[in-house]
C-alpha cells in the first residue's frame, strides 16, 4: 500500500493551503489543484497526438464547467472578506 500512496503523491502532488481558511476554501482550492492536474494531462496528451484538439477541448470544457458547480456548490466567493493584517 505505501508504494500506492507514493505513485499517487508523485502523480497528483498537493501544494500547502496558504489563504484565507474556511472548509469551503479548503475543499475548492483542492479541486482546484485537480482541475489543473487534469489540465496538464489533457494538454501532454494531445501535444503527444494521443488525443485530437477537438477532444482536449471538449474534456476541458467539462472540467471547466465541474470546477465552476464545485465553486458554487461550495459557496466561494459569494462571502468576500479581506484578510486580517
């Protein structure tokens, strides 16, 4: 199992949550940090000729629009407050 848990933080590394910290924050900058993974993958496929364009962009674009309901699921951004000094 531990070998599992390497390839996979290798694969998908998770950077530290530095701002503002809600749980919601927390769980968006998480898919966040997803979305752009899948991202990268996406784009090293098709610059490989794996994938045609039209399926990069059609595979983002539902990315795109999962990252968008998460965002509005979670309710970030609808609460705007600036961080105390």
């Amino acid at each position: 199992m531990p070998e599992n848990i390497n390839k996979l933080n290798f694969l998908n590394p998770q950077s530290r949550y530095r701002g503002h910290f809600t749980p919601e924050n927390l769980a968006f900058n998480a898919n966040l940090q997803e979305f752009a993974h899948k991202i990268s993958y996406i784009s090293a496929l098709q610059t490989g000729g794996k994938i045609s364009p039209e399926q990069a962009y059609k595979d983002i674009q539902s990315l795109w629009k999962q990252l968008k309901e998460s965002k509005k699921e979670l309710g970030v951004g609808t609460n705007i407050r600036k961080p105390e000094s």
